[in-house]
C-alpha cells in the first residue's frame, strides 16, 4: 500500500492513518509505531547517512527522536506530507538538541557564495570559532531571515563541502526535489543570510 509504484498521494493516506494509531492524543495504538518505524527505515537510513560523522550511534538516536515525534505528531492540523514532515521534525531537532555541540566542531557556514571569494575586495570568510553554525541558524529561522528547511538544506550542502552541480543533485535527490530548486533556495538563503549578517553579529556581540 505504500510502495514506489503507488500513487503518492494513497500511500501518504496510509502512513497519514498509522500516525493517527500511533500518536499519544489519537489511538496511542504501539503496534501502529512498530509499523511506522519499519515503514520510514529508508528515511531513516538516509537521515542517519548524512548525520553519521556527527556520532557513532547516529541510527540509534534518530530512531529515538522518530519515535517521540509520531508519538506527539499534531495529526489534526498536518494533513498531508506525513513521512517528509516527520523525518524534517526528526532532523530539525536532532540538529538543535543533541547533535547540537557536535556540528559546531565539523563544519563552518560561510555567508557567501563561494565564487565570491575570487574577489579581491571581498572580506575574509569568518573562522570556524566566530560563527556558531546552528545559533546563526536557529536565529535566522526565527527571525523570519529564512524558511528553517533552506537553512538545513544550505548547512547540508556546505558540509558536504560544493555547491557544484554534483553536491546540488546529491542533495536534491535526498530531498525528493529538482536540482534547479536546491539553486534557487540555496541563492535566497544565502542573500537573505548576507543581509541579516550585521544583525546577527550585533546580536552575538
């Protein structure tokens, strides 16, 4: 009922219901979890392969945040989107609670493309101490700078180090999406995050 070859839109149905099971203030039903679990392990490996060299038990731990989100998943106002939904919430706050400490000691966001750099009258790009990479990004998300889902998408594609075309379409197949999307909200992100740069530092001063 949910496999490739269904409709999406019916597959979604069903994993829409299980959540109802399976949610506290729905049937609180366990076995509806079990299944939910063993139906999103794809996304859950996934999820675990781009986190991976944040810890050792990576699978482990979004298993756990993937079980606390069905479990308190606001089914009566989320009515579509159910599997993307729970796998973004579950990857929003693995990157805000415990992975957290971890992120900033593997990777520096750099608030400008890096063709920009070429530039000789370009300042120098701020060292990995001077930017808390999800502080900046948590303020940026809720500040309004930018949508938190172009904020991740920006850190996964700079952790992986490119914003060339091979990096793009690698991120753009995990996120289900085109390549020429990844461009476009990678480019608004980034001017917005320009903007904003001054208030940010005025802020963490």
């Amino acid at each position: 009922m949910v496999a490739k070859d269904v409709h999406p839109a019916r597959a979604d149905q069903v994993i829409g219901s299980l959540v109802r099971l399976a949610a506290a203030d729905g049937s609180n039903d366990p076995d509806a979890l079990l299944v939910l679990l063993h139906l999103l392990s794809g996304g859950v490996h996934t999820l675990a392969a781009r986190l991976d060299h944040l810890a050792d038990n990576i699978v482990t731990l979004v298993v756990g945040e993937l079980t606390c989100h069905i479990r308190k998943y606001p089914w009566q106002r989320r009515s579509r989107a159910h599997a993307s939904n729970l796998l973004l919430d579950t990857k929003q706050a693995l990157l805000r609670g415990e992975l957290r400490s971890r992120i900033r000691d593997h990777t520096a966001l750099v608030l400008m493309d890096p063709h920009d750099l070429a530039r000789r009258d370009h300042p120098t790009p701020p060292a990995d101490d001077d930017v808390d990479v999800v502080d900046l990004l948590l303020w940026a998300g809720g500040h309004g700078i930018a949508p938190l889902e172009d904020l991740l998408m920006l850190l996964d594609l700079e952790r992986r180090r490119g914003y060339g075309t091979a990096t793009r379409h690698c991120v753009a197949r995990d996120l289900g999406i085109n390549e020429r999307t990844v461009r476009r909200r990678r480019d608004r992100a980034l001017t917005a995050l320009r903007q904003a740069s001054n208030d940010y530092l005025a802020t963490v001063a």
